[in-house]
C-alpha cells in the first residue's frame, strides 16, 4: 500500500510539474507596431504583375529549347516598369537571361543581403489549359485576383521586390548595407545557369552575407492543427534531394515458362520492402523550432503535449504521422515515382527499372540514404545508383535568433499583424543551395496568403494571388530592407 501511495504521489508532482511547464509556455511572438507609412498604388502593381505574368518564361532542363524571345520581352518590359532600379542600381546580365542587381549601401562594412526570386515558371500541364478559369498566361486581373503562371512561382517574388525597391528609391531611401537583387532564370531546373552562376560570382568577390530570402515559406491558413490565425512560415532549413534507381536484370524469355521470380517480381518486392520499412522519424532541428514557437498558441492540451515534448515526444511523433505533410517534416521521405518493366504481354522482360526520389532530412546525407536503401533491400540481384537530374544535400538549419531572421520576422509583424511568425522545414527544392557558402543564415519566405487548398494552384491550374496580398508583398520587400539597415 505504501508503495502504491508513493506512485500516485509522484504521479500528481509529475503532473504538476509539466502543468507549470505548460503555463510558462508563452507565446514567443514579438509585439511590434503596424507599418503604415508605405502607400502602395494597388492598381498599378496588380498591372504590372498582369504584364509579367503573360511573359511565357518557361523553364526547359535543355537551354536549346528555351523560348529566348520571352526571356528578351521579360527584361524590356522590367527595364521600362522600373526606370529608378535601372538608373540607380547596377545590373549585370547573367549567362544572358538571369540579372544581379547591386545597390550600395552608404556603409561597406556592413554585410549585405541578398534577395532572391526567379524568372523562370513551369509549363502547363498538357491538355490542362482548357481547366484554368483564365487562360494562363493571359494576367487576367479578376475577382480581385492575377491569374496566371508565375504569380506565385516566383513572379509575384520578384515584381513584389522590385517594386519595393522602386518606391523605396522614389522618396530618395539609400540602404546602409548593400543590398544584392539575385534573379535566376532557370530555377524550376536546378538553377545550374541562373543562380549556381551568380553564386559563384559574389564569391568571387569575397561577399559574405548578413542574410539572404528566397522564396519557400508563406502565410498559410489552417494547415497548422490546432492554429487557426494565419502563421507566416520562414523555412530556415530545407531537405536535400536525391534520386535513385534501381534495377534487376535476368534473362528474358517465354511468359509460359516464367522461374520462380521474375525482374519485376524482384523490382516489386525490393520496392515494398522500402515502403513497408521508411526512414526513421526525427522529432527535432526546424520541425522542433516550429512546434516550440507555434505550440504556445495552441488550445491547452496540444500546448501540454509540446511544453513536455521531453517526455511526451512519442505521442507527438505519433500524432504528426497522421498527416502527409506533417509526416514529412518527421523523416527523409521515400517516393516511387517510375517503374519500368516488359513491353509485350507473353514475354518475360530481361530488365526492370524503378525511380525513387528521397526527400532527405537533415542530418541524413545521400552517402548514407544510399547504403540504407542497399542494406533495408538486401538483395544483390537489385543494383542501386544515383540517378535523376539533380542531387542536393540538405541543408544547415538557420539560427531563428540571428539578426537576419529576426529582422524577416519583424517584418512580417509590422505588415501582417494577424499573423504568426514561426520557423519551419522546406519541403521542396529552392535555388539556396547554390548560396551555402555565401551565407550562414539563409532564409525562405514569400508572403503569399494560402489556404489548403490554394496549393494545388502552384504549378497546377488556376494559379493567381490576389490583388491586396501584392500590396502586403510589396510593403513586405521594402520593410525587410529597412529592418536591415537597423541590425547592428
């Protein structure tokens, strides 16, 4: 009996002891005034973005297939809406069709920033035109909306920080620190001409930046359990990409006469193998950065999971398994995405190839993605080589208490005082990678408003972003800038 008492007793200091925990779990959001001294021309950006958009800039892996003229007509008409850029920031022309942009700043010993966005945009998806409520590239401004291609991906970026840009220089604004304007052309495939240049030509001249913002995160709504205000999500990290394939050759023959296991037969069990053992979950790096700044706004019982995530952090992995996206944020992500086998129905085929893409989270590498794959398949007759058209390793994660972050996120407070503000994990692929070693603190954030289902829209149908946002993109762009000048 006294042992019992002595369990329950140590139960109830248990459970109070990570209530007070969850009561000191504040809010780490930083309260900061509304920005209302930057008046945007609404009309004339949403024109703008309008003209941007129906410049088909459509990316292609193979250069040779690139439409240059659209390329030309982009960066005419950006040369002619932007008359104060051109005249007071200097432009470089990069392998042709992507653009450095230098302002200087009036103290060269401050480190600069770096702006990022691209050009290019994704083709339309064959027989899909007819689905889109305006044609793609036509930069219909409708129902308060752009429409079109580009107007997320990355245009929006783009023209947002230019006309910032503009402005800032039309009430004669000259930035302490230098600030970079970096436009790659060929993002949507690897970047290798476009930004993976212009990288290589600010190292070249010893740049080393304060900070650098591209494009990733946004300011989602209802994609965060338990979080109903919007939160403003700044990727300070993201997963690193590797393809592999695999492959089984045998003999070929007669299907009458089949051996007891076939290339595909091998292929097909290699590959559910894989799916049936995933990478492990991690609960930590970014991913445990957002749930510590975001948690402390949820309804209190998900707030006492996260306050106590030391104890509790198998219910929490185990909850955030529920969701695709969520699952992700947990473990290098492993996708089948081709398979290839026989052609003619009564005959064995002599090889079968399989793609898989892995989403790699940090702290794993392709090095070591490579030998899990060969020692989870363990099968010698199913090789495994690196394949695909790009690989990047993941990347460091950035510090959200560096001056550069916390300049973004006071930026978004001042613009987006509805918002949250926290750091998360980049699912996807950016042009970064090539900027590793120009930064430590590299962050990704477009504010662009987006509910579950506008998602699809990014290189899918309908893609648009309405005309009050680009005001908020605009006014965001130029509050960065200024929250620059005042890091110390």
């Amino acid at each position: 009996m006294i042992l019992l008492y002595l369990v329950i007793f140590h139960f109830v200091l248990l459970v109070m002891a990570m209530t007070l925990k969850t009561l000191r779990f504040k809010s780490r959001q930083e309260a900061v005034d509304p920005v209302t001294d930057f008046v945007v021309d609404a009309d004339a950006v949403a024109r703008r973005l309008s003209s941007a958009v129906q410049c088909k800039t459509i990316g292609h892996a193979d250069p040779q297939r690139l439409d240059l003229e659209s390329f030309a007509e982009f960066h005419r008409f950006v040369q002619k809406a932007f008359p104060n850029v051109h005249e007071a920031l200097q432009c470089e022309p990069v392998n042709e069709f992507s653009r450095l942009y230098t302002w200087s700043g009036s103290d060269p010993t401050l480190a600069p920033v770096i702006l990022m966005a691209h050009i290019d945009v994704v083709p339309i998806a064959e027989g899909t035109e007819a689905d889109w409520t305006h044609p793609p590239f036509s930069g219909d401004i409708a129902d308060g909306f752009i429409w079109g291609r580009g107007s997320l991906d990355d245009k929006g970026s783009l023209m947002g920080t230019l006309e910032a840009v503009e402005a800032l220089l039309a009430t004669g604004h000259r930035p302490r620190r230098t600030v970079y304007l970096a436009f790659g052309h060929d993002e949507e495939t690897r970047g290798s001409f476009g930004a993976a240049r212009i990288a290589e030509i600010l190292k070249s001249r010893g740049v080393r930046a304060e900070f650098i913002l591209d494009e990733a995160g946004a300011i989602t709504t209802g994609m965060i359990p338990g979080i109903t205000a919007p939160v403003a999500m700044i990727g300070i990290a993201e997963k690193g990409y590797l393809t592999l394939e695999l492959e089984v050759s045998l003999a070929g023959g007669h299907a009458a006469m089949p051996p007891k296991q076939t290339a595909i037969g091998i292929l097909a069990q290699a590959l559910v193998t894989l799916e049936k053992k995933p990478f492990p979950a991690r609960f930590e790096g970014a991913t445990k950065k957002m749930f510590d700044t975001v948690g402390p706004e949820m309804p209190f019982g998900m707030r006492f999971l996260f306050a106590n995530n030391w104890l509790l952090r198998p219910l929490i992995q185990k909850a955030l398994e529920g969701g695709d996206a969520t699952r992700a944020s947990l473990r290098t992500t492993t996708a089948v995405t081709v398979f290839r086998g026989g052609k003619i129905e009564n005959v064995l085929p002599d090889k079968a190839r399989a793609m898989i893409n892995f989403r790699l989270l940090p702290g794993d590498t392709s090095d070591s993605a490579v030998d899990r794959v060969r020692r989870t398949i363990d099968d010698p007759r199913v090789s495994v080589a690196i394949g695909g058209n790009m690989k990047s390793e993941p990347s460091r994660v950035s510090d959200p208490d560096s001056p550069g972050y916390r300049a973004v996120e006071r930026s978004v407070r001042q613009v987006f005082p509805d918002a949250l503000v926290t750091p998360f994990l980049v699912q996807a692929t950016t042009d970064t990678p090539h900027y590793s070693e120009i930064s430590d603190t590299i962050l990704r954030f477009f504010p662009a408003r987006l509910a579950a289902a506008d998602l699809p829209r990014i290189h899918g149908t309908d893609e648009r972003i309405a005309v009050d946002n680009m005001v908020e993109v605009v006014r965001f762009y130029a509050q960065v800038i200024r929250n620059a000048d005042e890091m110390g």
